[in-house]
C-alpha cells in the first residue's frame, strides 16, 4: 500500500465507504511489480494504482468488483500460457498472485474497517514520513497495523494491535519478535508464523509487510564538473544528497545546488564526524570525484572503515594502482580494498559528465542486486528479473545482516518463513 502516493487521500475523498484494495502477495518471474504493492478499485470502477502494467489490470478490476459485490476477499493468480495466448495474463511471462480484500468502512470491528482505517492514516503521512505496513492476508484474514519509525521497532510494540490482526496473543508476540529485525532493515515482503503460534486447529497467520525507512544517503566527495551531473542523477534515485569540498569557492557556486545539502570541510573529517554521529548506515552511498591524493587517500582509508553499501572512487587504471598503494602503505587490509569500486562505474565508455553519471548510477543500482550482469537485456537468457518465486511457502534461511547481499527468499531459521521482495 506504501505505493498509492499523493493521490490517495483525495481518490479516498471520492471513492466513499464502499472499495476494494488489491494487492501482490506472491511473484515470480518477470513481473512489473514487487510483493506489497497495491491497486484501490471503487465500487464504479474507478481505479487508483497499478500492479502489471496493463496486461492483467482490466481482469483485477472485474475480480475486485465482485469482491465488493460479495463483500469476501479472494486470492487471484496470473500467470501465462502459450497454448493459451489470449486469455488474461501476463505475457512478460512471469506469475502473479493478487489478494482482494473489501473495505468498508462503515462497519464497526471488522478487518476490512481496520484496513481502511490503515489507509486513512496513510493518506494523511507524508510521502518520505518512514513507516511501515503490517497486513494480514490469510483466508478470510484482514486488517492492517501502521507502525511509525520502523527503524526503532521493538519487541511489544503495537501489542493489542497484532493480536487483534493475527488472532491471539502468541501469535502476536512472535510476529512482534520477527517484525524487530525485519522492520529495522527496511524490509518488505511475506511473514507467515510457524504453526505453533497458531491456535489449535488453525493456520498460522500470514502477514504482508511493507516498510519504508527514511532515505539512504549518497554522499559526493569533491565540488567539480561530475559531481554536477550525478547531484541530480542520484536524487532520482531517491537519495538524500550531500556534496562535500574543502574548498570554499567551489563549494559556493549555485551549480551544486541539486544536492540536499553542501559542505564545506576536508573530506575524510566530514565523513568520520557524520559515522560518529550516527548518521551512516548500511544504505549509505560514496562517491569519491576529488581526484587528488591529499583528500582521497585519508577519506578513502576513512571510508573503509566504514560499513557502506557502495563506495567508488573516480580515476584511471594508474590512478588507482597509485591508491591502491599508498592505501596498503598506510595499513589497509589487502581485503577490505576489494570492498572500493575504482575506477568508478561501469564500463560504458562514458565520456561526459552527464554520461558518466549515468555510469555511476547504473553501477550503484547493479552493486544492490546480485543477479545484474551489466549486459544489454537483449543478451539474457530466462527472464528479466532473476528472483526467486515469492510465496507464503518460502524456504528457511537464516536472516543476513542489512548490507549483506541476501537471497530472494528469507527467514528466521527457527520460527518463520519470509520471502522477500526487495530492499531500500
């Protein structure tokens, strides 16, 4: 739901009391659309959202017309068939399932008030405010809880909330004990309880969690031509910006102006100062575009102390092997400059600033996945997006750290299943 936007509040204004929420709770293949996201269906049709890009979208408004018609949710799925090339379905030849859920917010204590109630709440946030997203979608099952500062979220947190969403006390305990680490990490995706958290003769809860942290940062080191072109570049991408340069008059001119925030100050102090701050996390971003030993070598040696998400360094083949150098003469281990991206980028023959942003920016997003290959889409083989199935039957794994390249599919090795559907 994390995904309606803007528009929600006012579509919520004219839809009334009487709508559907249809949402992508498994996928695989290639799919337009990750877990979590969201489409509203009014009870004449009009629509807020999308979940394939057209190919399936008339097919889910008929099926949440007849959810708000009989007022029962239902789960649909949408894959595709060659032997069957026009019937509904995706011809990206990926798998959708997509729950419909009816609200009707003049009911008192049911869950499809309590979902609407969610999404009023949420359309009254602001679209960067953090948050997160915590829905029941079993048989039958609905509601929602809206957690604020996901990142603080503990164990207890919401109590009465959870309970009434999973259906007793227990389950609720352990789905809070789960959601501490998976909010902290700004993950979404499917949370389904073990059975023993389940009431005699029922099946354990799933809960659909989405999350949105505050944005991560990408810091720009060095007030110059291609910093210029990646400032805006990168807050495309949905980072929050800052430029550093210790030189005052370059630092001052309103071509940087892109960036969330400009500094002034030596490079490897403004990066120590903002880590014992606490103000760097797993998600954070460097780029280095200084070019100059005296500013590279200390923020490099600084920066790899640090763990980061991307760090890359702007330079020659020569440059490098000279910082590579100079770094292992100042006692940096051998391994942790296998972490620095130097020459930063990659390989596009990038000549320009603006082309040379894109070269960045396409390799930081690279960097994130682990299936990217850098190669034109034309020469993959399968399908566009290598992830693996996402469903409530996800297999086991033990729950990796934030920065850590983590498989599709996650969970904690002793209480729950989780399949993942993306990361910030």
């Amino acid at each position: 739901m994390l995904n309606l936007g803007a528009e929600l509040g006012a579509w919520l204004d004219a839809a009334g009391d009487n709508y559907a929420v249809a949402t992508v709770i498994a996928a695989s293949g290639s799919v337009p659309c990750p877990v979590g996201t969201s489409m509203l269906v009014s009870c004449s049709g009009s629509v807020l959202g999308s979940l394939s890009g057209g190919c399936v979208e008339g097919a889910i408004v008929a099926a949440a017309l007849d959810t708000i018609a009989d007022q029962r949710p239902r789960t649909e799925h949408f894959g595709y068939r060659p032997e069957d090339a026009f019937a509904v379905g995706l011809t990206c030849g990926g798998e959708l399932d997509v729950r419909l859920q009816p609200v009707k917010a003049t009911t008192n204590d049911d869950g499809g008030a309590r979902l609407g109630a969610a999404l009023t709440r949420l359309a009254a946030s602001g679209p960067q405010e953090p948050l997160a997203v915590v829905r029941c979608i079993d048989a039958g099952g609905s509601g929602a809880v809206l957690v604020p500062d996901p990142q603080h979220f503990l164990p207890g947190d919401h109590a009465d909330e959870l309970e009434s969403l999973t259906g007793s006390t227990s389950a609720a305990r352990s789905a809070g004990v789960q959601l501490a680490g998976l909010l902290r990490q700004g993950v979404s995706g499917l949370l389904r309880l073990s059975p023993s958290e389940a009431e005699c003769g029922d099946q354990p809860p799933a809960l659909l969690v989405e999350t949105r942290l505050p944005p991560p940062r990408l810091l720009v080191f060095g007030a110059n031509n291609f910093s210029e072109a990646l400032l805006p570049a990168a807050k495309l991408l949905g980072y929050r910006v800052t430029l550093c340069d210790a030189r005052p008059a370059f630092t001052q001119q309103r071509r940087f102006r892109a960036a969330d925030e400009v500094v002034c100050d030596w490079p490897h102090r403004y990066l120590a100062g903002e880590a014992a701050a606490g103000r760097i996390d797993a998600r954070t971003v460097v780029c280095v575009l200084t070019h100059d030993a005296k500013f590279d070598i200390p923020l490099l040696r600084t920066a790899l102390e640090l763990d980061l998400a991307y760090l890359g360094a702007m330079g020659s083949q020569r440059s490098h092997a000279q910082r590579v150098q100079a770094l292992l003469a100042e006692g940096v281990a051998s391994q942790a400059l296998a972490r620095l991206h130097s020459p930063i980028g990659l390989d596009l023959q990038a000549v320009t600033p603006a082309e040379v942003a894109v070269s960045i920016t396409a390799h930081i997003i690279a960097s994130r996945n682990p299936a990217a290959t850098g190669l034109p889409l034309s020469r993959r083989n399968g399908p566009i997006h290598s992830n693996l199935p996402v469903s409530s039957d996800a297999l086991i794994h033990t729950l990796g750290s934030a920065h850590e390249r983590v498989p599709e599919t996650i969970g904690s090795a002793h209480s729950a299943s989780f399949a993942l559907s993306g990361r910030p």
